[in-house]
C-alpha cells in the first residue's frame, strides 16, 4: 500500500511540474499596442485560442514542453518555448505580409475575418465605396448623387440599402429601422476609410450577436484605437474632386492613455451634365485610457453631414432617342442632405484569466432629406412626380457581453452571454410629393415612430479533440408605434413581438490546414413599424432559415481557400415602399448556392485573390417562369492582382464582374451586366507617399443602379416600363500625395 501511495504522489507530482497553465498579453513592439485576433497555437496539436480585445490569451494544463505559435497577419511569426517563456508580455514586430502568417483556426469567425485582414492590408481602401467591397462576393451600386446610402448585392439579394445585411461600426449599429427611404437603411459614409482597424463578416443567419437584418449576413467595422502616425492627405481628380484627410494624434504624456483626432472633407461634380454639387465633412475622435491592466475605457464621438444634387435614374428610351446624354436628366432637381452625430462609452474589463466583461453605451442623432423623381410625369403631368422623404431620429443604445473559457479535461468551453436594447425616436417621418424641391404639393405620409428592441442571446463552444461545436440563440422582443399625424387618420395601436432565433455551427478539423463546417440557423429582418401598426403585427418579424456546408483549405503556405454551398428560406412578409408610400406583401423565397474565395501569394511582393459567387434564387410561390426574384444578382465575381514591393511601390489591379439578370419576375426584362476594371499606383516612402487612382480603366460604359420602372416622359401620351438606370463612373483619375509625421 505504501509502494502504492508513494506511485501516486510522484505521478501527481510530476503532472504538477510538467502541465500548467499559460497566459500573455501580445503587443505591437513599436506603439504596444495590443494586438485583437491574433491566433496562439499549440505547436503540432489542434489547441489553441485568440487573444480578446486587450491583446491578452489563456490556455489551461500545457504541457511545459510544448511550442506556443503566435501568428497575426503583418507581423513575424513567434515560436515560444513554454519552459522559457518567463514574461506574461509578448512583443511583436510588424514585417511585410506573407499569407504564412494566416492560420486554419478553431475560432469560426477567425477564419472569416482573416481573409478581410488580407483584403485590408493588401488594397488600397480610400473610399467610402471601397469599404464596404472588403465583404467577398458583395456588390454596391450609387444611384443619387453620391450622398445616398449605396445599393447592397449579396447572396442573390438585392439587399436596397439594408434590409437582409447587418452593417455596425464599433458596436453602433448603422441599419436605420422605420427609415423615410426603406427599412434597413444603412448609410456608412461617416466612416472614414482609414481609420478601419478590422472588419469582420459572416454570411447567413448564424451568429447570436447579430439579430436585426442579419439573414443574408453581417459586417461588423472597428476603428483603430491609435494611429501608426500622423498623416495629411490631399487629392485632386477629375470632374472637379477634391479630398483632404488629416489624422492626429493627440499627445497625452501618459503611456495608459492615447487620443487622436481625424477630419475628412470630399468634393466633385461627378460626370454628370448637371453637377452634383457633392460635398462631405466627416470628424472623428477617440480616447481610450488602460485605467489599470485589466481594464480598457474607450470614448469616442464623431459628426458627418453631406449635402448634394442628382440627376436620378433615367429611361433608357430617353438615352437611344438622344433625347438625352446617358450622363444627362429628365428631373436634374434631385438630390439631399444628411448628418449623423455618434457618441459612445464602452469599458473592457477582464475579470480574471479566463472572463472578460464588455460594456457599451451610445446615441447617435441622425437628420435625412431626399428628393427623388422615379416615374417624372406618370402621376402629375402639369408638376411632375417629384417626392421629398425626410426625418429627424434620435437613437439610444446599450450593449453587454460577457465571455468565459474554461478547460475541462480535454475539452475547452467558451461561453458568451450578452443583452442590451436599442431605442429609435423618430420625429417627422414624411413622404410628400413636391415641385422643384422647394414647394410641397401634398403630405402623403406623416408621422412619428418609436421603435424599440430589447434583445438577449447565449452562446456555448465547445472544442473537443478535432471538433468544434457552438450552440446559441437569441431572443429579440420589439415595440412598434406609429403616430400617423395626418389629418383624419385612424389611430392605431401599438403593437408588439418577439422573435426567438436558435444557432448551430459544427467545425471540424481534418488536419492541420483543412477544415470543414457546417452551419444552420435561424434569423430574421423586421418590417417598418408603419407597416407593423397598420396590419395589426401580422407577419411582424418574418423568419429566414439558413444552412451552409463548407470547407476551408491552406494547401501551401501561400494559399488560402474558403468555399461553401448554401442555402436560405425566407418567410412572406410585407414590404413598406417608401418610394411610393405603400405596403406590398411579397412571397416566400428561396436562395442557393455557392461561394469560393481564394487568396494566393506569388512572390513575395505579388498576390492574387478571386472571389466567384453564383445564386439561384426565386420566388417559392410563383408559377415556373414567372417566378423570379428582380434585381437579384447570380453570377458575380470580383478579384485581382495587389503588389506590396520592399522599394515603397505598391498597389492593385482589379476587375469587377457582374452578370446579366432578370429586372422582373418573367425575365422579360433584363439587368444589363458589367466588368469594371480598376487601377492603383502608389509609391510609399518613410515620410511621404504619391499615388494615383483610375476608376473604370478602360473607360467601359456601364449601367451602376438599374430598375424596371413605368414611367412618363412629359411629351408622351401613355406611360412606358422599361429599364431606368444609373451610367456608371467613366474613366475617372484621382492623384493624391500623403505626408507622414
């Protein structure tokens, strides 16, 4: 027995002094600050985790033997000794890009965000166009001027301006509920391109901190929390562009705080015989102090308003008649004004080792003008059809998380629990019909909206030997009222619902640069309150189900390949139609298909990357034939060439591919497609930096926004429907030089 005791104790004690547990912090060695998502791998094993928002990891009973790897694309690649790493304080250094860098990981939404790490490092992102282009397979179309939110194309979705996308920035949200234009509405203009520190995506309905709008998928931007340096930029291009850019840093004189400041101010005619008159102003600033080493504060405001003309959509009957140019207009008095102002206080605490609790508190004030003319004189042929949509919102909102991980045996548990709610107060939510945008003929919409969403969701993932399991849902409870202040309207009363949304996502790891996945859930988008009160809540938050399978491939050190079959159900649901101040119910539906991103390094200056989609989408309902869904894009592509030379030239080249598509639901009319060609030449140096820009190089004539509309041209006696569009950019040059400090 004693023989016995003494066997044990030395087993104990040698599992004691051979296991333990590992910890850190990973920083950049030059500003030390701390680096979010980089991936801590077990050398040889499929353990492993990535570092939180204060740069720190943890990983339980570790063999002192092992090899820690620490990678994070643009930095050096770390191999760590467990048994000689004495210091919780890891330094990094950042180096030029090599696609060795990106790992096949256990985190699910990593191996989506590396591909937009790539994206972000590698092309040049200087418009506000560009920033949305970092989701694979997304498309935009501008159709008023450039002040309007852009036109969404994702996963056969004509998305409007929001309505099945999820688009935040720092945790506020950017979609607009109830909005004067569409539900959904989502204007990210008051983003400042480079101020993008990261952007994280996932297509379809399948995770629990995404609920409103997130059926197609989501994007989620964070700004940079400290400036590299300062900067000053100016460009010039044609139609008479203009841009600066100034990003400060602010000087603290504590090594816990930092501060910067960043101001954005754009101009141009645009192509168009009248000129757009375009102007944009956007203000940014941000202050994040470590109040101790476990807590993070970050405070930040920012303003942006934009003001500008347009020429709208024009009839293609009007163009080959040569009754216009293709850059001319039927109705040249478009256009709008619009401002947000955000303010937001969120505190990062990490309880201990294995928990950190996130807490946020923000409002934005948000004022939106448009006039629009889409039909010229269908309704009033003496006036014209001209609308104005304007409102005046305020919004609330508070977001908390919680996060935990823990070991148990061989299994690692991460658990994340998070609530919060989102207040919207809507004042003057108008449709008029009105005359040269200074005279209102008739109020055919007026009120005011309130619109809540109190929301709750959980999370478990589990990572057991080669598997990866997570298991969530989310439970979003809505208030809707509308107070129509129309003369002679009916009251209506409030209205509620709820909606519950489960989530399944299973990884596994076949070997150390393959992984295959599946993921299922459910989700939803919410119709306009206006609708909501006037029906009465019938079909209220209309349900999509989703489903991906899919596999993630690193076949060499320099290439990266993601590619999943999908499939997504949306429910019927009612459509308020803000153009025209009507509700149009629409059918069930359905998409599938399929998405392949891939990104390759060839030299080590010179990658590739390719991104090809292909939809089927239809209407369920419908007799065969008649049962397109219009707009809805099927085969897209988007890629290029991007070079990062040691000497400091660096840029891209880069195509645009856009199928022909059904503009109806006979297929009677069609969406004309397009390949745009892109080109940016840049020449970096310590202090400095020169570059151009050419859109559209080789100056294709090409349709951006396209409808089938009935409309009347004031000199014809009976109405005609046919393809109205937007022409896109010809060939446009921008040169600009860049001063670093």
């Amino acid at each position: 027995m004693k023989q016995l005791y003494t066997t044990l104790f030395l087993l104990i004690s040698f599992y004691a002094t051979a296991h333990k547990d590992v910890s850190g912090q990973l920083l950049d060695s030059q500003t030390k600050e701390p680096l979010i998502g980089a991936n801590i791998i077990i050398k040889n094993t499929n353990r492993g985790t990535v570092t939180n928002d204060l740069g720190k990891f943890f990983l339980e009973d570790v063999d002192e033997k092992d090899t820690l790897t620490v990678s994070f694309l643009g930095y050096e690649k770390l191999n760590l000794a467990i048994n000689n790493l004495n210091t919780e304080t890891i330094l990094i250094k950042e180096e030029e890009i090599d696609l060795s860098q990106v790992v096949v990981s256990n985190n699910p939404t990593t191996n989506l965000s590396s591909i937009s790490k790539i994206d972000i490092k590698l092309r040049p992102i200087n418009t506000s166009q560009d920033v949305l282009r970092v989701m694979p397979g997304l498309f935009i179309a501008q159709h008023a001027g450039g002040g309007k939110a852009e036109q969404i194309f994702l996963r056969g979705f004509d998305i409007d301006h929001g309505t099945d996308i999820k688009i935040e920035v720092d945790g506020m949200p950017v979609n607009m509920v109830s909005h004067a234009h569409g539900q959904g509405y989502a204007d990210l203009h008051f983003l400042i391109p480079e101020l993008i520190q990261e952007a994280d995506f996932g297509k379809g309905p399948y995770y629990t901190e995404h609920g409103n709008f997130g059926t197609a998928g989501y994007v989620s931007f964070q700004t940079k929390n400290r400036l590299n340096r300062n900067t000053i930029k100016l460009e010039a291009g044609r139609y008479n562009t203009f841009r600066t850019l100034a990003m400060l840093n602010l000087d603290l004189k504590s090594k816990s705080e930092n501060a910067f400041i960043a101001a954005d101010y754009n101009r141009t005619d645009g192509p168009f015989i009248s000129s757009q008159n375009f102007n944009r102003v956007n203000i940014f600033g941000k202050y994040t102090n470590r109040i101790a080493d476990n807590t993070l504060l970050t405070l930040q405001v920012s303003t942006f308003s934009s003001r500008w003309d347009a020429s709208g959509q024009i009839p293609e009957r009007a163009v080959t008649s040569g009754l216009i140019d293709r850059f001319g207009a039927i109705d040249d008095t478009e256009g709008g004004k619009t401002s947000r102002t955000n303010a937001s206080i969120k505190l990062l605490q990490q309880l201990n080792k294995q928990t950190t609790w996130e807490n946020q508190l923000y409002y934005s004030k948000y004022d939106f003008q448009l006039f629009s003319n889409f039909t010229f004189f269908l309704e009033d042929s003496i006036n014209g059809d001209q609308i104005k949509q304007q409102e005046s919102r305020n919004i609330i909102g508070y977001n908390t998380k919680y996060t935990n991980t823990k070991t148990i045996g061989s299994s690692t548990y991460t658990t994340k629990i998070g609530a919060g709610i989102r207040a919207d107060f809507v004042r003057n939510n108008e449709l008029s019909h009105t005359k040269n945008r200074n005279e209102t003929l008739e109020q055919i919409a007026y009120g005011d909206v309130n619109e809540n969403n109190l929301f709750a969701y959980a999370e478990e993932r589990i990572t057991r030997g080669r598997f990866v399991y997570s298991l969530g849902a989310r439970v979003d409870y809505f208030t809707f009222d509308y107070d129509n202040k129309l003369e002679n309207a009916e009251a209506k009363e409030p209205q509620q619902d709820i909606a519950i949304s489960p989530k399944l996502n299973v990884l596994y790891n076949a070997t150390e640069n393959i992984q295959l996945y599946t993921k299922a859930g459910m989700g939803f988008h919410s119709n306009d309150s206006r609708v909501v009160v006037a029906r009465s809540a019938n079909k209220t938050l209309p349900k999509a189900y989703g489903t991906d399978i899919g596999v993630i491939i690193k076949p060499t050190n320099k290439l990266f390949i993601n590619t999943a079959l999908w499939y997504l159900y949306l429910e019927q649901e009612f459509v308020y139609v803000g153009d025209a101040g009507i509700v149009e119910p629409s059918g069930k539906t359905r998409r599938m298909g399929i998405d392949v991103s891939a990104r390759y390094q060839l030299t080590d200056w010179l990658f590739a990357d390719a991104d090809v989609n292909y939809a089927f989408a239809r209407a369920i309902d419908e007799p065969e034939g008649e049962n397109y869904i219009p707009l809805a894009p099927d085969f897209t592509s988007i890629g290029g060439f991007s070079f990062q030379h040691k000497s400091g030239i660096n840029g891209s080249i880069r195509y645009r591919y856009m199928k022909d598509r059904a503009a109806n639901e006979d297929n009677s009319v069609i969406a004309k497609g397009y390949t745009v060609l892109d080109f940016v030449l840049n020449y970096t140096q310590k202090r400095y930096e020169v570059g151009i820009s050419i859109e559209n190089l080789l100056n294709t004539k090409w349709r951006e926004a396209q409808f089938d509309t009935e409309s009347r041209l004031q000199n014809e006696t009976e109405s005609v429907s046919e393809i109205h569009y937007t022409p896109g950019t010809p060939l446009f040059i921008k040169a600009g030089v860049t001063f670093f400090f």
